[in-house]
C-alpha cells in the first residue's frame, strides 16, 4: 500500500542505482528534456499516463506506483531550509549572494513583477574550458507583472 | 565614522533613488557587466581603487565610503533563511524544487563535485515573446571535483 | 536621507494616525481598489509617477519619499514567520488547516500547476448577518500549469 | 491498531489514489461542499457516525479507521512553519504580501477583533477567462469584536 | 513623530516606573478590569477616545500618542516563540504539558470546536493559602463549533 | 519490548477509541479529577501502582505497559513551539497576548517570583450561556517568590 | 527617559568597566551573596528600595535608574536559544549531556517533580588544585512534588 | 543488526523498566558514581570492556550490544535546542537566568577561560531541610585559561 | 532493496563495529589516506568501483550496497544545524570564535575569494607533549579568487 | 560611554579601514600571531594593559575603549547560525561534511575526549602552487579525556 509519492520516488531510486540506468536514457525514452525528466522522477512534477507507463516499465514499478506517479506531488526537494548537500548549497549561495542584485535588474528591466518558476525551463550543458570544463545552465522563466486593480 | 559595508550601501540605494541613477550606467562608467556591477554596489563584491572612485564619483559618497568599498565584504544579501520577497522567492523554490534535479544531473555528466559559485558569471537578458516577454538568465559556473588523496 | 522603502511606510502610518485619514479616501483619491491601495502604501507595491504624487499630497511627504514610492519594494509584511497578531494568524491558520484541501482541489479541477499570486486580485467586504456580520473575501488568481519540456 | 488519525488519512490517500476517486464524489456521496469533505478527509475535521460510515465505505476502511473518523483531530496540514509546496507557498506568500493590509481594512471597517477560522466556509471554483482560466476562492467568516470587560 | 504603539507603550511604562503608578489605578480610572486596562497599556488591546484621554492623562502623553491609543495594535506581547522570562515560561509549559488534555477535555465536552480567545475574559486574584498563597486565574472563552457545510 | 512512555501513550489512545472509552469514567475509575487523569493517560504525569493497576485494566495494557506507567515520563505534548492545532494555539495565543500582562498583574500583586506549574491545579467546566455556552478554566498555582541571599 | 531595565544594565556595565569596580565588592556593599548581587545588576532580579539606592551611588545611577531597579525585569540574559559564548556554551553542553542523568537521578531519589529554580541558591568558589585550579559550584534548589488532585 | 548506540540506550531502558533495576545498583556494580554511570548507560559515555560486560549482565544485553557500549558515542541527550520537560527545562533556565552572571564571577576570579564541561564530575544528593526537602547539586571543573600565542 | 546512501552508512558502522575494525586499516586497504577514507565510508565521499569492491569486502556488503558507494551521496553529516557532540561542538566553536579572523586574514593575504571546500585535504595527527598529547590538524584548500566581468 | 566590547570593535573596525592598518602590523606592533591579535581585535580575546594601550595607540582609542579591550568579551562572531557569507561558510561546510570523520579518528587514535577550542592556536600561511597557491591552516588542540568517577 502507497501513501505518498515519496515512497515512488525512493522506488525509482532504488532501482536506478540497481540496475545502472541514466537519466538521459529516461529521457530519451520519454522525448523530453533531460531537465524536466529528471525533476519529474524525483517527484517534482506531474507524468500522463503514456509517460508513467514508460517510467514504470524502465524502472520495474507497481501499477500502483504508476498511478501516484500521475498524482500531483507534494513538492520541495531540500531536507531543511538552508541546504547542506554542498552542491546544492552553491545554488542557494547564489540566491543569497546575487539574490538582490537579480531582482534590481529584473524591475530595472521588466517593472515591478517576478519572473516565474512555473512558466519556466531549464537547460543544463557542460562547456569545454581549457582552464576546466564549465556547467552551464540556461534559465527562461516568463515575467509576470503586478498589476493595480 | 562607519564601521561596516552595509552603510556604504545604505548610501548608495539612496543616493541611486534620489539621483535616479540606473545600475546599467553604472555598469557602463566601470566597463564591467550589470551583473557584477549591481552586486558590489549592493555590498557583495570588492571594488579595486579605480573603480570605487568611479562609484564614489557616480554616487556622491566620502574617502571614507570609498576606502570601505575596496575592502572585502561580510557577504550575502538575504534578511532571512527563507526569503519572503516574491521575486527572490521564487529563485529559493527553483533551488528547492530542481535541487535534487541539479544535483543528479551534474554528477551523472561530471561525477562528484560542485560547480563554483566563486568562478563563476551571470548573464540576465529579455527576451521578447509573443506570449509575454521572459527573463533569460545564463549561469556559467566552472566544475571543481572532489578529489580522493 | 531615505535608504529603503519601509522608513516610507513609516512616514505614511504615522501621517495616517495624525491626520485621521481613511484608507478608503486614499483609494479613492488615486481611483484604484482600496485593497491594491493600501497594500501600495504599505510598502507591498510599486506605485507609478502620477499616484505617488497623489500619495505623497495625501500624506504630506517629501519628493525624495515620493521618488522611493515608485521603486519597487522588497516585499513581505511579517515579523516572523510565523505571524503572533490573532486577526492575521487566522488567515496563516487558513492556509495550515485548508492549504492541503485546496491544494488537492485546484489539482483536481485544473491538474498540475499554481493560482497566481502576482496575476491576482482581491475584494473584502462587510456582509450583513443576523448572526453577526461577517468578512467576505474574493480571491482571485490565474492558473499556471506547469508544462513540461 | 492505529493510534492516530493520520494512519487514516494515509488510508484514505492511498485508496484514492488506487481505486481513482475524486473529491467532488466524496462530497457528493455525504451530500456536503468538496471543501469541507475534502479537508475532513485529509484529516482536519471531524465527521459524524453516519458520515463516516459512508466515507468507510467510498475507501473501503475497516471499523476502527471509521472510529478514528469520528475523534477530532490534532489539526495542521503543513510539515514545515514556511511551506515548501509552490501551490501552496503562493497562498502563504498572499498573506505575507497582503496580511497587513488585510489586518488595516478589516480594522477600518469593522474595529477592533479577527475574522473567524472557525465559523468560516471556503468556495472555490473554476472563472474562465480568455487570458487564461482564474481560480476563485470565496472566504467567508464571522467577525468576532474583542470586547473590553 | 510616532510610528507605531510600541512606541506608546514604551512612554507608558516609563511614566510608570517614574511616577510610580499602579495597574490597579489605572484600572479605576477608566472603570473596567484590572486584566483589560493592563492588557491595552501594554499595547494589546485599542482604546476608545474617553478611555485614551483618562489614560493620556494619567501617563502624561502627547495628543500624538493619544491618536495612536485608538488606532487597533498589532498584537503579541512575547519577544520569542519560546518565552525565556521565568514567570511567563511557566504559562508556556502550562499549554505545553496540558495542550493536549485540555483538548481532550474540550471535545469530550463539546464536540470539534475551539474556546474563543477573542471573546474572552480572564479574573487574576491572590487566594490566600495557609502554606504560601495561591495565583488563582479564572478565564473564560466562548465555545466556537467548527460546523460542516 | 517497551522502550519509551510514549508507546503506552499511543497503546492508550489506541484502545480509547477502539473501546469508546471516555475521560471522565477513567477519572471516575481511579477517583481523582479529569483534568490530572487525562493528563497523565497523555504521558504528562506518573501513576502509582494501584493507579497503573485500574488503568490498565480500564485499556486492557500488558504488565511491561502499567510499568511504564509509574515511571516518570519525558514531559511535554507539543510537536511544535508554536502549536498548530487550532484549540491548542488559542492558548499560546492567550499566553502571547496575555503574557505581559499576567506577568505585571502576579508582580504588582506578589512582587518578584513566579505562579506554580508543578504545585498546581486546573478545572475546567462547561459555563451555560444563552449566547453560546462557554469554556470556564480555574488555574490554581502557589506563588514561588525570588529570595535574595 | 528609561523605558527598560536593560539600559540600566547597560549604565551599570558602562560604569563598571569605567571605574573599576568588583562584583565582589559590590555584593559586599549591600551584604548579599556575590551570585545573587551580580544577578541583580545583570537585570535577573529585583531590589529593593534600600540596595537599590546603594547600587545607585556604587555605579553612580540617577533616580529613574534606581526606580527601574527596583521593578521586576523581564528575564533571561541569553541573546540566542543555544549561546555562542564558550564559557556559558559549556553549561548549556552539561545540560544537554547530562540532562537525562540528572532528571533520572531527581525521580529515583524523590519521585515525580522538580528541582526549584526559583527557591534556589548558587555558591561559586576557586578550588586550588595542583593540575590546575578548579571552579566549583554548588547548586541548591527545593524538591517540588507534582500533585494528583 | 544495531547502528548506533540509542538503540542499545533503549534496550537498557526497556530492561531497566521491565525488571525495576535502580540506577544506584548498576552504580554499586561497577564501583562508580551514579552520576557518571547513569549518564554512560543513557548513551553520553563510554565503558571500558569490563564495565560493559557488568551492564550487559545487568540489563541482560547481547555481545554486539556489549561491543557498542565501548564505542565512543554521539553526545548529547536533549530532543530540542531548548529542552521541554519541565525538570531540564528548569536546568536550561538556570543557564539562562544566571548565564552571565557565572561568566562574569568566573572571569572575575580567573581571568579569560572556561570551566571544563570535560575535565568535570558532578555530585547530586538530597539535603533534609524542615521547608521542604532540597536538591545539592555539586559541580566541579577545571578552569582552562586562553592563552595567547 | 537499498533506496538511499545512509542505510549503506549504517551497514558500515554496524559491521565495523561488530568486527571490531579499524579506519586506518581500511585506508590502508584502499591505499588512501585516513581522512578521506573515514569520510567516504561515512557516506560524504564517492567510491570509484575497485575501491568500492574493497570496501564490501572489508565490511561484508552487498552487491546493491557496493553500488550505492559509487553513487555521489547527498552529504552533510551534522544532524542539527548546530552540532551537540562536545567533540564536533568544539570545531563549530572554532569557526564561530575564529570564523571572521580567518576571513580577515585571507582577505588580507589573497584579496577576496575563498579557500576551497573541495580542492582541499585534511591531516590530522597526534602531538606528543609533556603537558598532555595534542591533536594536529593541517588543512589545506585552494584559494578561489572572485573575477570581475 | 561604551557599554559593550562590540561597540569598541566598530571603532577598530572603521579605524582600520580610515587608516589602511593591516593586521599583521597590528600583530607585529604587540609582538603576537597576527591569528590570535585578530581575534583579540575583533571582540574574542581579552588584552592584558600593556597590550590595550597599544593597540589604543595604534586604533587611535579612548582610555574607556581601552578599558574595554582588558574585559572579557561575550565571544562568538557569527550573526547567525550557519554562516551566510561564502569564505566562513566553507569552514563550517566543513565541519559539516568532515564533522562525523574527525570525530570517529580522534576517538580511534585518542579515545573518548574533545581537542581543546581553548587551549588551541592556529597557524594560517599561503601556500605557493602551481596550480593556484593554497591557503595552508595548521590547528593545534590538547586533547582532554572524559574521565569516569
């Protein structure tokens, strides 16, 4: 009995490791970005029922796991607020260090608004640097504006 | 007499409203991106001695003021753990909901490591669409790999 | 000198309580919902050229407080995350009882994605009960969905 | 044997998600709104003996999970103090954004005292809108006057 | 120029330590409880104008903070979520061992509901005691039902 | 094999609601009052062997069970700090906005010291009110003095 | 014009270091026990009349100052739940390490109850020791029962 | 298979309970303190093979059980930053009342440096006393000097 | 069916334990040095497949555990943000103490930037000293200069 | 007048920056480490006289600043609990992810104890390299033992 879709998250894990799959090789078999594949296996976003029986064939999964990979999740990847993986803790340093200045330039250009994490893509590729490679990541959220009413 | 950073920028934001000062001409008058630029204005960065007197110049500020911007600052420019203005929040939920994400897709490229947030550039563009303009963001972080010894 | 938008808000709430002044009035002297208005004058919204002059007659302010009116504010209106003020700690109440509830419901009838709270409206008003009159609140959002990629 | 109502909730979880049942049917079945079943459903209100019997049976629960239907129980549906899910974040930023001001227009037009949480009702539903369909959501609770003694 | 009540309560207290005044006094004064007045000296509770001009005068205060006495506070007298003073600890240990029997006891009493901290009165007296007298607190809320709808 | 109070607790809860057991007949069953009773069911306080004799048999426990039930327990029965449940934070709520006053009132009464949480009672009954009975508590609490030495 | 007893605190301090003054000497002055003296001056207890006017013309303290000494202080002298300093870092580790020691050792001597920490007195003194000088303190505090009622 | 010593902590506990051991006994049978035993069977310190053997015949462990007794542990024994049972709250406010007055008198009398929470014993008896029977705790630690270099 | 690092964490800990082996022993099987092979097996290093092999055989794991230790771990080994092991407490200590010296003299020597979390090694070493053994430890991590752009 | 160790830290602070002091001559001039001179300069070691009175000379000080400097200070130099700014965060990543390491091989080559935070003293010197020169910190800590009793 699943209650949660964390439960299918550690299941999809669990078998990753065990069997040496890779999230370009989800990927692929779904047609999606590598991106949003990836997120939506870790229990992030939300599969149809074609992409769920695909995830759960490449992964061995449960017809019910299957059906709670079509349920909207709970989201939120991070244990605890400030994260402590330190990976992604450089991405939160980010947000601490540049944090201000990203909004001063986005309502320098765009006016009072935000730009949106729903509306959003993401595009992640490594950059050959003879000083040492580089991960690049492209970031294209919509700017949705405040309006007086 | 001051005796932190954080008045010096203090200065500066009023000094920019009062002025009606854009921090893309500040850019301009340092030769060096809006990026980098808005973020030392901000307190996060160093200024050399050319350019703060370019910036003392721009904003109006004392020797005192600009001997204060070329002194390494106490980084970081969020009041609390979890921000709570909208723009900047959402950044924090894109860490929060893609960490994870992030996190399995540069070690699955580049195995275990980071990507620096210290060598490290930001580009933030508009980029027009029919269906409501984006905010394009590029981030180029060099990857620093743990090495076993 | 002013170097942020909260010492304005401060100027405006202790004109207010001087001079008596309504909400309502000051809504109806800029010709916008009083909800938008007072969230404006509370330091959650931008307000352009023509209302912050209107504002700043209102409440008797300075040109350099009426420049600060129309640069976008770092928003939030809490202390603390958790807010100890009994009227606004019911609406946070709201949020931790219903928020799962509404959450499976927007889901339901909209499948994977947000109401928007920037595309967003809302109207509070007095409704006669026998009973004891009551709040009527009207909230209003856009959907988001998310897509994948 | 289950030693508190959040077991059931998981029942309830995991049923629905296996046997593919909505919310609005749930409602419909014990002939109350989608808002208020949903959140006794997901633990935050306490039904009546003949309204958990049906609830028992929509599931498939035993005897004892329909006893636990009928405790009150320890109420909250967020696991952390700043939630963490974007649907649900967008409604807690709303009243960090407009707590204030929801706090001075209720004042303004009502004195001193809260809007009830407990003699409340909630009604969301679906207003299309060429833009992009809305979700609306209609508050209503009581006004409760503090009272000097 | 003031800014917001703490302030005023600030002056109160002041006034109070340096002319020596007593709760109970200003109790009499405006003629309601001693738990009320003090409660609203201290910046909990708003003033009618009758009862702010007995209160700015007793205290001594500017027409300015008078204002200010009317205006509805925002409210909670406690400087951190766990209380570290002593003698309001206790209070808080108080709700923390019997938090879950008083609900117990409510609803076995009265269903799914609350007890009003709104519509609510609280009686403090000194019960003499042959072996060290006693803090007797009488407090009285109104039962509120959650109803189903 | 029991290793913690809190197990019994759950064993007691569990066999409360399976059996329809209420409070009041367990208070009855041991002779002494709902209040103290509930409490220490909940795990707050320590029976004696007879007392852990009656309850036992009153919610059918093991051996190991009623042993448990006379050692002293790891105190405390919130979650959280800040309390979610609604009943619940209508008494944190009471100690944050009444906190200061309590405290001014015990010390213009008393002088420095604190009221009681150990050498304490507590009462709670149901007030008739034909404008909606209310929730009567009587707190009794030795006052504790400082002394100098 | 004082509105706390924290900026007494804070002339004490500042006279203290300006002219030298012992701890011991001051508890000397008003013939009380250094512990408790020091307390007293750090705003953790209340004196009286008479001690106050001493530690007045010790510190050299206007009337107000003297006023406000003898008001009950709102307590506790730590800035942060868990404190930074080394020194009182190294009681709260004895809390934390050997707090579950401490509490089993109070029940099996005495039963279900309390150390006082308000009927309690503290004894600090130098212990010469050839591997280096001890501290020693000795702490007493009254057993407090819990009640059944 | 055990992983860390809190399960053997919870062992002994079960035990202790199930066959009514008193900690004084498990003290007398290894021939230490029951300060230091208690605290090293409540998993804060460890045995050396001897004495683990003597408790695990006490409280009838097996030898992988044994084997984790003599494995240095994770220290510390409360659940939260400020702890919530009444008993070692009442240490922790201790702390915190008197926190820096214990710094000022240790400073006072030898300088800058601690008192070793290591180089430390504690003696806990009770005191007869006509009043009310009293708690003596007696601490005793090293001082430890910074030095500079 | 392994779903996550930490439970191959606990396998370690509990066989080393178990068979009484050493960390220097399974650096020396590794050929690696203490430190980073102590961190590795303590789940905040990746294994490559030859040193995972070695590692399963020293501590009898699983095929499916051997591959979990080539997976890059989420690292952070601290429980609570603030650690309570007097042991680890110590360091926290030190970067709290010591934290703005470091960055001060870093600053001064390299100009701004950082001293590398991940191009860094650790060596520690016993001390001998006649006043008692020293613990040594040499740090070393890259300096990483911030680039203007 | 001054009345606290901070407020003398800020005159250190701006005094620097006014006059362009390093630390190493600030070391030089008292003939200490240039590690432990900072400390002591930013508020966590305490200055003999003769040391005070140069670094007045050199800050430029007051006599009551002086003063101050020969005061132990309240020690910790962190604003918040995890450190926001990169270069300190670095270190307490460390701890973070070597936190578990150092504990278990100072216990495998010591026993059960702490390296001293106390007596202790750091060596920070630049490493020249090839590949980018390194910041090389040396950290000496008697190890003291837990003693049973």
């Amino acid at each position: 009995m699943i209650s949660n879709r964390d439960e299918v998250t550690r299941m999809i894990l669990s078998a990753k490791v065990a069997k040496g799959i890779k999230w370009t090789d989800v990927a692929a078999a779904i047609g999606l970005s590598k991106e949003w594949t990836t997120a939506a296996c870790l229990g992030q976003m939300t599969f149809n029922k074609a992409q769920a029986e695909i995830i759960g064939e490449v992964f061995g999964l449960s017809d019910e796991a299957m059906a709670w990979l079509q349920v909207t999740p709970s989201k939120g990847s991070l244990p605890t607020a400030v994260p402590t993986d330190p990976l992604i803790y450089r991405w939160y340093e980010l947000v601490n260090v540049y944090g201000s200045t990203i909004k001063e330039l986005i309502h320098e250009e765009f006016g009072d608004g935000i730009m949106s994490a729903i509306d959003f893509s993401m595009d992640l590729q490594r950059q050959p640097d003879p000083n040492g490679d580089r991960v690049n990541v492209v970031l294209s959220g919509k700017f949705l504006p405040y309006k007086s009413y």
